[in-house]
C-alpha cells in the first residue's frame, strides 16, 4: 500500500519530510509531526509557530493537535507560550497523559517537564507588525501600566470585537492541516497555529479542539480545517466530514455537506473556510469557501507534491461569497 501525505498549501515546506518519513517505513503519525514541525520553524509563514503574529498583549500564543486514526488517541495543547513545536507537544500529550487537551500555563509545566527547549517566539519582524499595528489603533494617554490602564483595557475590549474585521483577512489568522497515511492502512491527521493575530489573550479556535479544526478514523478517513475557527466549533466541521464519510458519502461530497452547515451559521463575522480531507482508501480533497484556494499532496511513488485548487462552495447568500465579504470589509473601513 502506497503512503500518501495531504497538507494545506503552506505545508508545502513539510511535505517532503512527511514523505520520506513514510517511505523510510514510518507510521502516520510520525509522517504528520515531521511535516508540521518544519512549517512550525518557517520564519516566513507568520501564522504558525515561531515568527506567529502576537495577541493583543504582543505575545505568541500557539495551538496544536494531533490524531491517530487507528485507536482515536488525541493529543492537543492551546495558548502554549515559549514553546516552538506544540505539534510535538501535543502528540506527547497523546502519549504521556490519560489527558487529551492542556492549556496555558498548565501546557507549558508539561512541556518543561517533558523535556522540550523554550524559545523566543516573537521574532523582530513580528513585534514590529504588532507594534504598528498597536500604535494606529491606541488613544492618546492609554498606556499598559500606571493611570492609562483603564483607557488601554476598554480599547482592548473593543478591539477584541472588531479584530476580525480590521485586520487583513489573508495576513493575520492560518494554520498548517497535516494528513497522511501510511504502509500499513494507518491515518493521522495534525493541525499546528498560532493563531489569529491580534486576538484577545487566551482565545482558542478550532486547530487544537479535536471533532471542529481536526479528526480522524482508519475506518473512514481524516479531515483537517483553516479559517475562523470560531465557525467550525460551532458545526463540529472536522467530525461532521468524517461523520458524512462513515455515511457513504465521497470524501467530495463530505466535503460539500460540511461546508453547507456552515452556511447556516449567524455569525456577523463569516469568514475563510478551508478544509483539507483524504478518505480510507488514499484519496486526497480539499474545499473552501473562497475562490482561489489550493492544497498539496503526494503519494511515496512520487517524486514531488501537486499542487491542486480547492473545491469551491461558496454560500448562496451574497454577503457571504468569497468567505470574506464585501460588506465585511466596508465595515472594516467605516469602523477603522
């Protein structure tokens, strides 16, 4: 059985790895960290690890989950601070703890504990984008300490309802979507993120919340997510695709229904969905909600990765087309 490794177009760095893993006779698993951890160090990808745009306080906080199809293990770490590689952290997690998910503070004492090297995760580039940003959107005499803290507490409280709206939907949230499988009919699915730049302190999306950013089943086949992670928790949009698998549908056509739920959401924020997917039997798909959208796969017989567009399901209501609409972003700009 030929190994095959699905990834979102920003795995593209990885993806090579995540092959020889698998043809040196690795498992799904280790194919999936390997990738991930290589876009975790890219310094030029600001949405995952380090070089991850900041919060709103200016500190990188990263999300991670990992999956094993075969016994539905889980692993995830959230708001994991000082920490390069939370998708090793994460699968250690999976292996080391009758827990599946830590966060903050408390993922951080792990992975001390579990041996890993803290890092500074806010490169140069980063604090300069975030201390512009900053700078723009503060009032005058709002401060971090001393008599302006209450002036910068309300305009972070504000901003924290606008930031989806303000910041550059193409530049400021992504995530890294690992699937493989491997030699032996195994799968496994990883998500690795820093998250949406900006954010209030401590939110989580989707990527290291196992059933909405990713899951995966030897039975049926795996599926991982990108975009506002707030839509998919709310639809359950990783399981709902599997969900669908297990019901006879294509991986296409699981694809399709999971978008259409999304459709139904109120959310005055609707924003980019992407969702990479591979079925039991090795076949690799991808849809999302705005037109343009790529992934990348490669089986072990190839010498190089394809990269292919996504499947287009856009919304039938028009304020929604395009994933991020246009009347989003004349919001954006009335409210700037």
């Amino acid at each position: 059985m030929e190994g095959i490794v699905v990834a979102s177009s920003n795995g593209r760095v990885g993806i090579a790895e995540a092959v020889r893993v698998l043809r040196e006779g690795g498992s799904a698993l280790d194919a999936v960290e390997a990738g991930v951890r290589l876009v975790e160090d890219n310094l030029d990808d600001d949405s995952v690890g380090t070089g991850g745009l900041p919060n709103m306080l200016g500190e990188v906080q990263l999300d991670a989950s990992i999956m094993d199809g075969r016994t539905l293990l889980s692993g995830a770490v959230g708001a994991l601070r000082g920490f390069p590689h939370p998708i090793s952290v994460a699968r250690r997690v999976m292996t080391d703890l009758p827990h599946c998910f830590l966060v903050g503070s408390g993922a951080e004492l792990f992975a001390e504990q579990a041996g890993f090297e803290r890092a500074e995760l806010l490169t140069p580039r980063a604090r300069e984008r975030y201390e512009s940003w900053l700078r723009e959107r503060l009032p005058e005499g709002a401060t971090t300490d001393g008599d302006g803290y209450a002036r910068y507490a309300q305009r972070m409280r504000d901003l924290a309802a606008l930031v989806h709206r303000l910041a550059d939907p193409e530049r400021t949230h992504g995530t890294v979507n690992f699937l493989a499988r491997d030699r032996e009919g195994n799968i496994a699915s990883a998500v690795s993120t820093s998250g949406w730049a900006w954010a209030f302190p401590g939110r989580l999306g989707d990527s290291p919340v196992i059933g909405a950013g990713n899951y995966c089943d030897n039975r049926y086949g795996a599926t991982a997510c990108t975009g506002r992670g707030e839509m998919a928790i709310r639809a359950g949009t990783a399981r709902s695709v599997v969900l669908y698998m297990k019901l006879g549908m294509s991986v296409e056509e699981a694809l399709t229904e999971a978008m259409r739920d999304l459709w139904a959401l109120n959310d005055p924020f609707y924003g980019n969905m992407n969702i990479v997917a591979l079925d039991r039997d090795g076949r690799p798909a991808a849809a999302t909600n705005r037109p343009g959208a790529t992934f990348v796969w490669q089986r072990t017989d190839m010498d190089d990765c394809v990269e292919e567009p996504r499947l287009l399901v856009e919304s039938p209501d028009p304020a929604q087309k395009g994933g991020w609409s246009s009347h989003t972003r004349r919001e954006a700009n009335d409210r700037q």
